[in-house]
C-alpha cells in the first residue's frame, strides 16, 4: 500500500514532450506532485513501484495504447484514477473506456478549460475509491454499431453515464426533448451491455391504439379477441435475456401502467386471455419528451411505476445547448446523405456552419438531419451557402417581419466598420443586456455557447 506522501502523486503520460511541459505548468501546486512518461510501458513501471493517485494518459501510446494502460494499472492498482485524453474521442471509446474503469475522458482541446478541475476532483475522491474494491471485469469489445455524433462536454457526460449502467440490468428513463436522439441512446446501453447478443425490441408507446398495445407488448391466446386468429407472443416474450425498449412511456394509458408495473415487480405477465404465468428477463428502457414529474402530479401517470422506471436518468441535452456538436452532426449528415444516393461531394461554407450554429433547432437532431437532406435534394453546387440551407422560421414570426428587422438594423450602422461583425456584436450586447448582465443566461438566450458570444462581443 502507498505511503502517505505518494497519495497526491500525478502521473502524465503522452508522447508528446510539448504536451508534458504545458500540462506540469498548468497543474503544479505546493500539495502535489508531478511525474511524468512518454510511453505506457514506463508508466505502468511507474505505478507498479510508486504510489499513484492520479494518472492522465493519452489515448495513443507505446507500445500499447491507453485502454490497455487503463486495463493494466487498475489491476495493479485499482485506487489509481485514470484519466484518459485524446484529440477526439469517438462514443465508443468514450463509452468503453468508462466501463473499464475510467475516471473520465477528455477531448485535448477543453483541457486548457478542465484538466485542473477533473484532477482535483480525482484527487478528492480518491479515498472513495480506494475502500470501492477493484473494478467491474471488462465487457466484450463493441463493434462499433452506434453511430452517436458529438464533441460537445454536455454529450460525452452522456456517454459516460452509458459506460457506467449498460453493465447492469437496471430499468433506465431517458429524457429529452422530441428528436434529441433517445433511441440512440437506448441502442448503446444494449450494445454496450452483456445483453448485445440478444436483441432489442422497440415499441412506440404513443403509437399504438391502447386496444391493441395490451396485446403487442404482452401477447395473446387465440380467441381472446376479435382479430385473434392465432396465439401471438408480445414484446416482452421477444425480448427475454434482451432489451426492451419502451419510446413514449409518457403516452401509456393508465390501464397498462399496472400490468407494466407487475413486469417491472417481478418479471412475470400473462397473456390477454390466459392465465398462464410467464417468467421474463428483460431489461427495460423508458424513454419520453414529457416531463413525467408533471404527468404524475396531474395523475397521468402512475407515481410507482415512475420510480420503478427512473432507477437511472439519462438525460438528453437539446441540441441548442450543444451547438458546438451542430458542424460535426452537418458534416456526417452530408456523407451518409451523398454517399446513400450517389452524389458527388457536398461541402459546407464557412457561412453556412455559422448560419446553422445560430438557428435555435426546436426539433433538435432530427430537424437537422431534414434540413441537409433538403439542402442536398435542392443543391445546384457542390458547395452549400446560407441561401441553400432551407431554416426553419419561429412560429408566429414570418420571413418578411425578420428582414424588415436585420434592414433596420443595418441601416444603423456606423460607416467603416465591418457590417457583418458589427451586427453580430450589437445583436450579442442587447441580448447580455436583456438578460440583466448574465452571460449564461444570454448564451443560453441567443442560441449560442457562452465562449462563443464572449469571442463576438471582443470583436
């Protein structure tokens, strides 16, 4: 076991030697010290030998990479905290590396912004960790499937947090707005889980006539009703040593709720008609876009079957407070787009990105993806402008009362300065002065990231 003096022991590795002077620099403090390797086989020497409480480490190393050096150092020390970095961090890795035991990953870019803070907070809990035994053994690797797009800090934190429960078999809710991607995250807590063998069974709750979704998601006996002309296995009889993955819990009549909350009780049901018990093993995944707190209070839904549900939140940020993921959910739109239907390569301007990057985009993700799809169907080039992009207008303001607005505001220019910054920068000091000086709040207002609208209003 460690002495005393080698609990506040950091460890940095990468290859990158201009990296390791910035990052001693950026975390020396008086109760803490630095050590530091340019590969992965002298760091694991390192912590075999010393006592290290915190290890940042890059994803690509010699001459075994990161995820290895993670597996290795928490099998010779499973209270080290392991903190992997890389340039951009792909879910799957984001998502593996937490079930390996992580402590967290970071992009390279943000650790100007977070580095500090997540070591801190590493060294803090460490103690917690030390008496939490070793960690959980390593899953099968992923293939590679879930196609989840994001850089943003917001998006990631998800992705831990799918790490942290796909192992179990707890009941998930996810939470979002319409179109954030919630089945997304359904299918990579099933893919990540030791349940990806089997499969994932999805039923749109909302969807389906409440006569009828008594009967897809448990079954029946033939006869049992008009229409009945066969015994039909449900849902949850499809999803047995799999997932079950329930979009629009939300929308559940009440009559259902209480069969639904029997299953999550004890794993049995029965089919409409029969009194036959049957045992299942599946694991259930919530997901909805309504606020069930709400839906519980006005007795919508039941409050037993909330918490039987909401045993672990997984909640989806909108994509307005994620704008810094827009320009890359773009660009993957535009590939699968072009390459689908065999088209030539669509780019993006500058002044597209940035157009996009300002639109509030209340149908999220979704909204999105359709306003590619339609600006490449509509493309007369190979290079897409603010006039190709087909935006959306806010209810109840038309195109006209919006340009007869930017017209008043241009002709309050000033002369000899650029329009288009000067426009910019005013915009963002009304709206700090709408929101009272707050910038959170005015970023949050504009639609756009508090960095970003600190960078315009210092132009």
């Amino acid at each position: 076991m460690p002495v005393d003096s080698t609990e506040d022991t950091l460890l940095l590795v990468d290859p990158d030697l201009d990296f390791l002077d910035w990052a001693t620099k950026h975390l020396t403090g008086k109760d803490l010290k630095i050590l530091r390797c340019d590969n992965a086989a002298n760091a694991l020497k390192v912590v075999e030998k010393t006592g290290i409480g915190v290890v940042v480490a890059e994803m690509q190393l010699e001459p075994f990479d990161g995820m290895e050096l993670l597996d290795k150092i928490l099998q010779t020390s499973p209270q080290t905290l392991v903190i992997l970095t890389a340039g951009f961090p792909t879910t799957g890795q984001i998502i593996e590396a937490t079930q390996r035991g992580a402590h967290d990953v970071l992009r390279k870019e943000s650790l100007a912004f977070e580095l500090r803070h997540v070591v801190e907070s590493a060294l803090q809990t460490r103690e917690e960790r030390r008496s939490a035994g070793p960690p959980a053994p390593e899953l099968p690797k992923h293939d590679g499937r879930v196609k989840m797009i994001g850089a943003s800090r917001a998006l990631q934190e998800v992705f831990k947090i799918v790490g942290r429960v796909a192992r179990s078999d707890a009941p998930i809710l996810i939470a979002g707005e319409s179109g954030t991607g919630k089945e997304l995250v359904a299918k990579a807590v099933h893919e990540f889980s030791p349940r990806k063998q089997r499969e994932m069974i999805t039923i749109n709750c909302g969807a389906i006539p409440e006569n009828l979704l008594e009967s897809e998601l448990f079954g029946h006996e033939k006869g049992s009703f008009t229409g009945a002309i066969a015994r039909r296995a449900g849902r949850f009889e499809q999803a047995d040593g799999g997932t079950l993955f329930l979009d629009e819990i939300g929308d559940m009549p009440l009559t259902i709720q209480v069969k639904l909350l029997r299953v999550l009780q004890d794993g049995t049901f029965s089919r409409v008609g029969s009194n036959e018990t049957i045992k299942t093993d599946a694991r259930i995944i919530a997901a909805t876009h309504k606020n069930l707190v709400e839906e519980v209070s006005s007795g919508r839904f039941r409050e037993d079957l909330y918490y039987r549900l909401n045993v672990v939140e997984i909640r989806i940020p909108p994509l307005r407070e994620r704008l810094e993921d827009v320009p890359l959910l773009a660009e993957y739109f535009l590939q699968r787009i072009t390459r689908k239907n065999g088209m030539a390569r669509i780019h993006l301007s500058a002044e597209a990105v940035n157009a996009l990057q300002i639109h509030r985009w209340p149908g999220n993700v979704r909204e999105l993806e359709n306003t590619i799809a339609r600006a490449c169907a509509l493309a007369t080039s190979t290079v897409l402008l603010p006039v190709d992009i087909p935006l959306s207008t806010a209810p109840g303001k038309s195109p006209v009362a919006t340009a007869s607005a930017i017209d008043q505001l241009i002709n309050m220019a000033p002369g000899g300065e650029n329009l288009l910054e000067w426009i910019a920068r005013e915009t963002a000091g009304r709206v700090v002065e709408r929101a009272g000086g707050d910038l959170k709040q005015a970023a949050i207002e504009s639609g756009v990231s508090a960095a970003e609208l600190r960078k315009i209003l210092s132009q």
